[in-house]
C-alpha cells in the first residue's frame, strides 16, 4: 500500500515503532569527518526522523548495526564464562538499495555458508529494513552495473520531498497504523536511480589468470594498506579476535570479535612465522577477484554491490572501479603471457 504522511504523522509513526524497536539509521555527525571541518555520515541509533541523513549517502555501511567495530562475544575468568547479552530490541534500519542488497551478502556468509554465526543471527532475527529511496547517483557509485540499484524486499519505502513522506508499505502492521494515523492513500514506488557516473564491465571470460596480469604492480606503490575499503565496505566480512585482559595474570577479561582487512600487515600470519600476501598489489588482486569472481562461483552472484564507498574513503585516490574495468585488458595480457610460452 501507498500513502503520504506529513511529518507529525511520521513522527507518531515512530514512536509507534520505538516501542518495539531500536531504530538505526544514517546520522550526520557535525565535525566528525575526516578533514577539517567536515562532517561524518555514519550509522548510528536515532530516536526521531529529524535525525535521519535522508538526503547523503553514509560514509559508513548498514552493517555496523549488526556487525560493530568491535563486538565484545563473552566474558570470562579463570573458572568462569558468561556470554555477552544480546540486544534488547529488535533493530529497524533505514538503508539504501545497494546496502539492502547487501544484506542477502552478509546473510550468505554468516548464515548459509556452514552453520549459522550465533552472533550475527541473534542480532540478525527480527530486523526489519525501510528503503531510502535514491532520487539520484552518488558520486562514486555503480549500482545499476551490479544491478543494485533497486529492492523490494522492504518493509517499507520512504522518500522525502518538500516535507512529505511518500511511503510504500507491504508491512501490514505498519500500514494499519499509518491508516490509523491519517495518512493519505497514495500509489508509490520508491525511487531509484537509473544512470550512475560510474559504469563497470566485468568480463564474461574472467578466470583467476587474470593474477597473473601485471596490473597489480602498482597497487606495491600507490596503496598504503591502511584497509579503510574494508572497513567501509558493505559486504566485508572478515574478523579476528581480541582478549582484553581486566589483571595481570591474563584470567579475568572479554574476548571481542574486531572486524579485519584483508589488505593489512598480519591478516595472513600464520603458525611459525611466515606470512602470505606480503605485497599490496597482491592484496589488492586477493580482495578484487574475492568481489567479483570468487564469491560469484560459489554462491552465484556477485559480491561487490556497487555502492562506491571503497572509491570515497581511499586516501590514495584508488579507484575500485577503475581496478573492475582494467580487468578485460588484464585478462588479454594473461593470456597472451600463457599462448607466448
């Protein structure tokens, strides 16, 4: 169903919806960017629609509601473990379309490649999800090459113009009530962009010979492996753990699960000192091939959802999609090197 609400009537919407719910969302943080005098979009708990960034996209991904920084799992001491609590609420997310779509990524790994992540799932089980409509492109993005760009599986759909909410809700709860709250009945579909800056192509013939193209040379030079593209990106996955000890002994403390990159120094440490991927060309070449074949191969769809965060926060200006596009001339060089021999 469709319908317009004005804003008292979303506001009553969610305080509707706070009785049920911790509500996440994308917040504007004054000052908080990373250069001077800018601002940070990030995820963060909202407690009224004021607060919500419906217009920027966050820098941050939806994923930090579901899968923080830093997770304490349990605490212990030396005869003693006793589990972290898990939220008290349910979580409503307000997310984009590509974000949305990486959702289904998250669930992939965290819930269908083996057994189920207990912490992941517990948080996971009982969210629900309302689109912000996309009116137009980001700067970086490539949805509409990753065919990210539109979602119906919403909750609900909101756009905001000029004050008003225009809302598509298949949730019958949520529909009574806007019913309930006089909002007026209106057919929408939310909207979504058709045309990106950005376009990709990724190759119908790609193979892992692409590894041994000399394209990730540069990537020695010119990434700094600082692993923000990880910590930005909205279908990273990767964790490692953490015990923080509360004595000297080591017997009282909290193991954390702490997200981790695949593009920093120690990720591929193992038993006896040796270490893999020591170069950044090669975990740059790791981390492409993991988004856009790998993942693919295994599950059937691409990993990468186009959202362009990677391309936003690099500070050596490395272009995820530029890496994407450079992967047919890649393919012709690996191949060319193998029909030479």
């Amino acid at each position: 169903m469709g319908y317009i609400a004005d804003t008292s009537q979303f506001e009553k919407l969610f305080s509707y919806w706070k009785e049920e719910y911790e509500i996440w969302a994308p917040r504007r943080f004054q000052g908080g960017g990373r250069f001077s005098d800018t601002d940070a979009v990030r995820y963060a708990r909202v407690d009224s629609p004021s607060e919500i960034e419906f217009e920027e996209k966050s820098a941050y991904s939806w994923k930090e509601t579901v899968f923080p920084p830093s997770e304490t799992l349990f605490y212990f001491s030396q005869n003693h473990v006793e589990e972290a609590e898990a939220p008290a609420k349910k979580r409503l997310v307000f997310l984009r379309s590509c974000d949305l779509a990486a959702v289904r990524r998250m669930d992939q790994i965290y819930l269908k490649n083996g057994d189920p992540d207990y912490y992941y799932a517990r948080k996971r089980d009982g969210l629900a999800f309302v689109l912000i409509g996309c009116p137009h492109t980001c700067e970086n993005g490539f949805c509409v090459s990753m065919g990210t760009n539109a979602s119906d599986n919403y909750d609900m759909s909101v756009d905001v113009t000029d004050g008003a909410y225009y809302i598509d809700c298949p949730q019958e709860d949520w529909s009574r009530k806007l019913e309930e709250l006089g909002a007026a009945p209106a057919e929408h579909k939310p909207s979504r962009v058709t045309e990106n800056k950005v376009s990709v192509r990724i190759p119908d013939n790609l193979t892992y010979e692409v590894g041994k193209s000399t394209m990730w040379n540069q990537y020695d030079k010119r990434c700094i492996n600082c692993g923000r593209c990880n910590f930005v990106c909205p279908t990273c996955t990767c964790f490692t753990m953490q015990d923080m000890y509360y004595d000297a002994d080591g017997k009282v403390g909290e193991r954390r699960r702490v997200q981790a990159s695949c593009m920093v120094d120690g990720y591929t440490d193992v038993a006896g000192g040796a270490s893999y991927r020591k170069k950044n060309g090669q975990r740059m070449r790791f981390k492409t091939l993991h988004k856009v074949l790998d993942f693919r191969e295994r599950f059937g769809y691409q990993m990468c959802v186009g959202c362009g965060r990677c391309d936003d926060i690099c500070p050596e200006y490395i272009s995820f999609s530029h890496i994407i596009n450079h992967l047919e001339e890649g393919m012709k060089e690996a191949q060319a090197d193998d029909n030479s021999k």
